[in-house]
C-alpha cells in the first residue's frame, strides 16, 4: 500500500542475517550474498523485493529468527496479514527465546486483521506481560466497538483508480486527494516498497474547471516524489503539505540511505501553488508528515517518528507564531499515543481528534479513532469509530463536516477499485464520546467563611442516583471526576449545614471549579449574645489610637453584614473598646468614634440604621490584667482594642 510510505515506520538494523540450513544444496557463500541483497533491500524500506528474496531462501529450507522477523516485519508493512501472522507464528515456535516485544505485538495486530480475535487476544496478553505498555488494554473492547458501529452509511466515491488513492481533504468546494494514478514516472523513479508509483496530488469539484473532472493540482507542489496529505487554511491561500525529501529538484538521504518525509507550506498565487516552503522544525534524520490544523487555524498538528516518540509514528502538536516560525513541539502523551503508529490526524470544528492507530485495540490493522482535545486537553478517552467505517484491514485519513454530517476515509478493504480506495459516508447517529470532566472546589461556612473539612461532596446524576463522592481534606477541598456528556448534580454537605448543590449541563469536558458556602441549618442565640461569637467570626480589633475599619476587620464585618441579610429581624448593638494606656476620658472618646465608624460602614452596605446601634467603653471592659500601672506587651494590648457584636432584639 502506499500509504505505508507515511506511516512512518521503525528504522530496523540491516545487518546480515546468520542463516540455518536444512539442506546444503546451495553454497552458504552464495545464500549470504542472497541474502546480503535482501537485507539491503529491507534496510531501504524496499520490503517488495525483499519478500521475494526472504521467501525464496526460506523455501530453500534456510531459516533463522533474523529472516523471519524480516520477512514477517515486510509481510506486516507492506499490509499482508495473513502472510506476516504466518511468519510470526512460524518464528514463535520454531525460535520462542528469540521473538521480540515488537514481533509479538504485530504477531497478534496481525492475527486481529485476519478475523482471528481470541488467538489475537490471547497473543497481546503476552504482549502486556513483556512489557508496561497498553495498560489500557481492555478485553471487552469488541462489545464497546459494536456499541459504536452501524452508525454510517457508506457512498461510493466515484474518482477512485485501479492504483491508490487516498488522503481526501476539504479544497474550496471540492476536495483535493493523492494518487499514483497518472505520475509519468519512468521505472527508476517507482518506488519499490511495494512496487508502486509515486503519488501527486489531484483535486475533484473544487471550482469549475475541475467539476467532475480528476485534475493535478496547480502549481509547484507536484514532484517526481511522493506529495501526500494536505490541509488548507481558512483563508485559501496557505496550504501545508507532505512531501519526501525532494527540493529545488534535488533529494537528500539520511545517513542510512533514506529519504525521509517532509511537511512543506505553500501559498496561492494566480490560482496556482507555489512558493514552497520547507517547515523549520523538519530533519533529514526523520520524518515529519500528515499536517492538521487546529479549528481556530493557530496550531499544526503532525506526525513524526522524531527523538521523544513514544511508538512507531506519534502525533504532535506545535504554536504557528507567524512569520514562517513555530512554538515549542509537544508529543501529545500517551493517552493518545502508543508504542505503535498514531497518523493521520483531522480535527472537526467542535475540537473533536480523529486519527488512525494500530496501537489501540481496534479491529486489524489501522482503525479510526476518536477523542476530544478541546481546550489543548489531550487525557480525555479515545474511542473507535466502529463498523462501517472500520474493518479487518487498513482504514485511514479520516475527514468530516460535522454541519452536513458527511465525511471521507480511505480504506484497503476487499471489494476496492485498486490498491486504497477513498469511500463517502453519511454520519446517521452522532458517535457518543466518554467525556470525563474534572470537578474541583472548596467547601465553606457562609458566615464565617472557615473552610470545613470532613464536608461530604457527591456526584448524584439526573435521576438521583449517586455516582461517586467524597470528603473534603483539611482545607475544604475536595476532587472528583464526572461524566460531562450527561447532566449532573453536584451536592456538599456536613452536619450542621444545609446541603447545597450545583447543576452542570452537559459540557465539552473543561476543567470545573465549584465551591460551596453552606448554611448552618441552625444558629442559637438570644438577647444579650455576642453575633461574632455566635458565628465564630474573628475578634474586630483597631489599630493603636485609631478608629478606622482596618482590612482584616472589614472581611469580619462582611460575615456580620451576611447574617443580617439571612435574618432580617436581628438588630445589634456595637460595643466597642480601648486598652488601657492612654488617658480614661480620650480612650471613652475613642472607643466610640469606633463604635460609630463599625456602625456606619455596616449603614453603607446596605443595612437599615434602625437595626443598629454603638456605644464606646473606653476601657471600663478590658478581657485580661492589661490595666493602668501594668507592662503588658503589644499584643496583649491588642485583644482589648475590639468590637462586639451584642444581639438586642
């Protein structure tokens, strides 16, 4: 398939293989120049005429693990299923100390592409068991993929040729695609992955000229190399590009001989495609393809096998700063990305991620998955698109327009027109995403404003059931996690306290912060009491020989000022005080300039003066041995500088 070519797949050492004979018809001088060749052709991802070197010597009766991991590997790459599962099973029994991780996880991707599920399942458990990757590897993925499928309708697409094509992409009114349909290559430019030609790209009803008609697209951009995957931005007139290592006419190799993929940018001029541009972030050491814009146009998404993959192919995401620079590249983790090939990124309108993976489970070869990215964030699960759109073999470069619910993928699926084929589809049902939210907050007094812990936080669903809770630590929070595609209420709560709670609709899965300020469910007091007490609100304390609101005071106020709203009734007397130093008449004076100054900021929020009164007792009431002839430190001296709150009616 050539596709392949953009699936970016491992570098493997091309070293010569030790052969076992079990016959000695042909000198062992001449197998290792046989396969010398192979090896050759295998280091240059050129697994076509590699396969018919390794099965020829393999038929010969010459063998080791070496040539039936290669020949495996070239059966897998090249999207021979039956034939790699073959092989691999051949190399299982036949040299059980020599398989490695990589040859049992395609042994059972490979047993999974051909129908056989149960051995496939049996193959990745021994997978998991060699290695901590796909921990998320779940048994009943066959049931959850059937929940999700019979939810397209699939429409032929009528431009297909008996050679590949693939890579649709939304172009002005039409689309833009590749193809290796019609390149005029002569022989030396095929390319020999699999025996196929190079691809250019084409574009289909994108304006009037090329109604109905399969045109090359205009320009600079077609090469003798391969041109693959396109994006276009909003305005028309940026495109971004796959391409091999081909510029200025000329193509550069990397240091094993390999010509390695590149995304380029392009810009519309007079109707055609040119001024190419090679992306900085490029290299010659690997490759870089399959660009995807974000919705809002102001992030690239690509695929790369760069230092920091964590698989075969990941997907990565970088800043467009402008001015032909790039932000900082980020690998979008593991909960997207795997050990295995992650490509073809789209993203539709609503920050929804497609992409195709043999890494997660999924029916054989590369499936069509989905998860939700809104908001850069990239831990929310990945699910598979199910049936149709998926099957046994390769499915890929997935596009969709979520107002008209229709979309294109390509597919090497038996009953095709040639090697992949671009298939339509109308999307009948919208493919339901888990959306898990994370719900944080704060659990209060909403008096007194002291954080409660201990507090009971739930998650109770619109039928009233409890999904889940918890208790808040030490400073009033609490963390718990929702499922956003339904509504839920969330519910606080403690002894004491009337329970409150908060509706959250079905959201797009950002991050929620809900605190909660409860109300005691019952406050004893009576004439004579002190309010502040009551609340358990801080002491109101003043500065030496001032009498104005300090900051910290005005908070306790706040709370006083809340609980006169709650009770409209309550009414209260301000008793303020002084120390003792000073002279007892100026320290009378001063405790009522308090008094009155608590009293009128009380009035100027909002509380009726009749519900108030103040009075100053200088320093007739001091709370400690602070009095007239005695050292007493600061601090001391500031408990006595207070004002109380004393319910009168």
């Amino acid at each position: 398939m050539l596709k392949r070519i953009f699936t970016l797949l491992i570098i493997v050492c091309g070293c010569l293989v030790k052969l076992t004979a079990q016959q000695d018809s042909i000198p062992d001088k001449q197998i290792n120049r046989i396969m010398e060749r192979a090896d050759e052709q295998y280091k240059q991802y050129s697994f076509s005429p590699a396969i018919d070197i390794y099965k020829k010597v393999l038929d010969k009766g010459y063998s080791s693990p070496d040539l039936l991991k290669r020949l495996g590997n070239s059966y897998y790459f090249n999207a021979k299923y039956q034939e790699a599962a073959q092989t691999y099973k051949k190399l299982k029994e036949t040299y059980p100390d020599e398989i490695s991780v990589e040859e049992v996880f395609r042994y059972a991707q490979s047993l999974k592409s051909v129908g056989n599920y149960d051995e496939s399942t049996s193959t990745m458990k021994e997978f998991r068991e060699m290695t901590s990757a796909m921990v998320d590897f779940d048994e009943d993925y066959m049931a959850k993929i059937e929940k999700n499928s019979g939810r397209y309708t699939l429409k032929p697409f009528p431009y297909n040729s008996k050679y590949s094509d693939f890579a649709a992409a939304y172009y002005e009114k039409g689309l833009i695609f590749a193809s290796d349909r019609d390149t005029g290559n002569f022989a030396r430019y095929r390319h020999t992955w699999n025996a196929s030609d190079f691809l250019d790209l084409y574009k289909v009803n994108a304006d009037s000229v090329s109604k109905d008609k399969v045109l090359k697209l205009e320009g600079d951009i077609n090469t003798r190399l391969h041109e693959s995957t396109t994006i276009v931005a909003k305005d028309g007139q940026t495109m971004y590009f796959t391409r091999n290592n081909f510029f200025d006419g000329r193509k550069k190799k990397d240091e094993e001989g390999i010509i390695r993929l590149k995304i380029y940018s392009a810009e519309k001029i007079d109707g055609e495609w040119t001024n190419i541009v090679e992306l900085p972030f490029n290299s010659d050491d690997y490759s870089v393809a399959h660009p995807m814009l974000s919705p809002d146009g102001k992030k690239l998404y690509f695929v790369s096998d760069m230092p920091g993959s964590l698989g075969a192919s990941d997907i990565f995401v970088t800043n467009i700063i402008g001015d032909g620079t790039y932000g900082p590249i980020k690998n979008l983790g593991n909960n997207i990305n795997t050990m295995a090939r992650e490509t073809f990124p789209y993203i539709s309108k609503e920050g929804v991620l497609y992409f195709s993976s043999d890494g997660h489970q999924g029916l054989g070869g590369l499936d069509v998955f989905a998860t939700k990215i809104a908001y850069n964030d990239y831990s929310q699960p990945v699910v598979n698109v199910g049936k149709p759109v998926n099957t046994q073999k390769d499915d890929f470069s997935y596009i969709y327009d979520s107002d008209e619910k229709t979309g294109f993928f390509a597919s090497n699926r038996d009953g095709g027109v040639g090697g992949d084929d671009i298939y339509g589809f109308v999307e009948n049902e919208p493919l339901t995403l888990d959306c898990i939210q994370e719900v944080t907050g704060t659990v209060r007094d909403r008096i007194s404003n002291e954080v409660l812990a201990g507090a009971t936080v739930k998650i109770i669903d619109e039928e009233n059931n409890e999904i889940s809770s918890t208790i808040t630590d030490s400073d009033g929070n609490y963390i718990l996690m929702l499922d956003c595609s339904k509504g839920n209420f969330v519910r606080a709560s403690r002894d004491g306290y009337v329970p409150a709670e908060e509706y959250l609709p079905i959201s797009d899965g950002k991050p929620r912060i809900v605190d909660f300020y409860l109300e005691r469910d019952l406050v004893t007091g009576g004439f004579g009491d002190d309010l502040a007490k009551l609340l358990q609100l801080s002491t109101i304390y003043f500065d030496l020989n001032k009498f104005n609101i300090r900051p910290d005071a005005e908070i306790e106020i706040q709370k006083v000022i809340v609980a006169m709203e709650k009770y409209p009734s309550l009414k209260i007397k301000v008793n303020s005080h002084t120390d003792s130093r000073g002279v007892d008449a100026y320290n009378l004076w001063l405790s009522q300039k308090r008094a009155e100054s608590t009293v009128n900021y009380m009035i100027s929020k909002g509380i009726a003066p009749d519900r108030l009164q103040g009075e100053g007792f200088g320093e007739t009431r001091l709370v400690n041995d602070c009095v007239n002839g005695v050292r007493c430190p600061e601090e001391r001296h500031q408990l006595n500088r207070r004002s109380e709150f004393i319910i009168f009616e």
